[in-house]
C-alpha cells in the first residue's frame, strides 16, 4: 500500500466519523434518512486496511456495500432533487421544505451550507470510493483474485439491500409521519392514485380501495432506476478487478 493511500483512507474515514458522530449527538432526525445509515457504513470500511494479509473478509463484505450504497443513495436521490426541484422551483427552496416539514431545519438555510452538506452527504462517497479503488488497485486485486464478477456485484448489492431494508423496517416507519411522497416533498402528481388514474384508466379511489399505498410506484421505479444505475457502475469501475489474480495465475 502506498502512502498515499495509507493518508486517504485515514483522511476518508475522519471526513464520514465527523458528520455521523455530529448529527447523532445534535440532529438525530437524520437517521430517520438511508443517507446516514450509508455513511456509517462508508465510516466502518475506510477502517479497514486493505494491505494486511487478515483484511480480506472485512473487505469482501464492506468494499461492496460502500461502493453500492454511495452509487445507490446519489441515484435515489438524483430522482427526488429533479422532481422535487422542479414541483418547489428552485433546489434550495425544495431541500428547506423537506427540513422543515422532518424537523431537522429549524430555519431556511442559505445556498452555501444546504450545497455543502448535500455534496458530503452525496456527491463526496461516490468520489470517496472512486479514488480509494483507484489507489488501492494493487489490494483490491489481490483481495478479489478468484472471485467471479456475478458473485461479487451478488454479494455487494444483496448485503447493501438487506442493510436499506433493516433501516426501512427500524427508522424509516418509526420516523416523521407520512409516506415517501410526502417526507421528501415531492408532486401529488406522483402518487399512485393518481398514476393509475392517468395512464391506467382506473378510478381515482381504486388504489385506496385495493390497498395500494400512495408512493408505491414512485418508490418502485426509484428504487429500479437507482439499482440499475448502480449495477451499471459496479461493472464499469469494479468488474475489471474482480478475478484478475486468479486469471494470471492460470497463464503462468
């Protein structure tokens, strides 16, 4: 390991334990969000020091959900900032809605600070994971030789989904009331009502009467859009590290 990757795995692991230790003690409505959930875990993983010989099972586990889970909250929340934005007329007016409506903003929040603390909470663990797998080629390799793609990209996305799914059953219901919708401010045009209604034909009151929750097909075809776009990028900028030990140990 060199020591530049040495320096940024300790830099990443302080830059996601700050924000986490800091909203726990203060602002605790936070974790009602996957966000900070997501972010223990990239916490966690940047602990790991992936040039000991005895790291090869905690990175198989936390390597992968780290790099689904940063791709996968940017993709969720990429779809919810477009319509959210587009409903409220401007991004910030949007993200102080949302505050207001959990809690968790106790005033309207100027450009700078809602934009910096969104680009920590979204945009900095993509790029985390990003540069960390760039400059730790050398261990991943030497971690994953012998693994086949599937079975890792398997193990990533299905230990990041059991993860999301405990924090929607422990958090996510037990938070401020109201369905998907409502929590992150999004258009009534989304809910299911009036999608069947719309595009189905159905009436207006069949969803209520079948038991269909309002925020079913938004948060179906979120949650498909921000799978597949994970999956897209697991085979772009993993894939190609995945078994590659193995191969040319066969050739020689």
């Amino acid at each position: 390991m060199t020591a530049a990757s040495y320096w940024f795995e300790r830099f990443c692991f302080l830059s996601f334990a700050a924000p986490c230790f800091y909203m726990a003690l203060l602002k605790p409505g936070y974790y009602h969000h996957l966000t900070y959930w997501t972010m223990m875990v990239h916490t966690v993983y940047f602990t790991i020091d992936k040039s000991s010989p005895h790291s090869w099972a905690a990175t198989w586990l936390l390597h992968g959900v780290s790099f689904c889970g940063a791709f996968a909250v940017l993709f969720a929340y990429a779809v919810i900032c477009i319509f959210g934005s587009n409903y409220w007329g401007s991004w910030l007016v949007w993200e102080n809605a949302i505050g207001a409506y959990a809690g968790t903003v106790q005033r309207p929040r100027p450009l700078y600070e809602t934009l910096a603390q969104k680009l920590l909470e979204h945009a900095w663990p993509v790029v985390a994971i990003l540069v960390d797998t760039a400059l730790s080629r050398a261990e991943l390799k030497r971690i994953y030789a012998g693994w086949r793609p599937k079975v890792a990209l398997a193990l990533g996305m299905g230990s990041y989904f059991a993860y999301a799914t405990v924090w929607e059953n422990c958090m996510a219901k037990g938070g401020t009331g109201g369905d998907t919708l409502t929590v992150y401010q999004q258009p009534a045009y989304l809910r299911t009502s009036q999608l069947l209604e719309r595009y189905g034909g159905f009436d207006a009151t069949w969803a209520e009467e079948h038991g269909l929750a309002e925020d079913l097909l938004f948060v179906i075809a979120q949650k498909v859009f921000a799978t597949s776009s994970t999956v897209c990028c697991y085979l772009m900028f993993l894939t190609p590290l995945i078994g590659v030990g193995a191969k040319k140990a066969k050739r020689a």
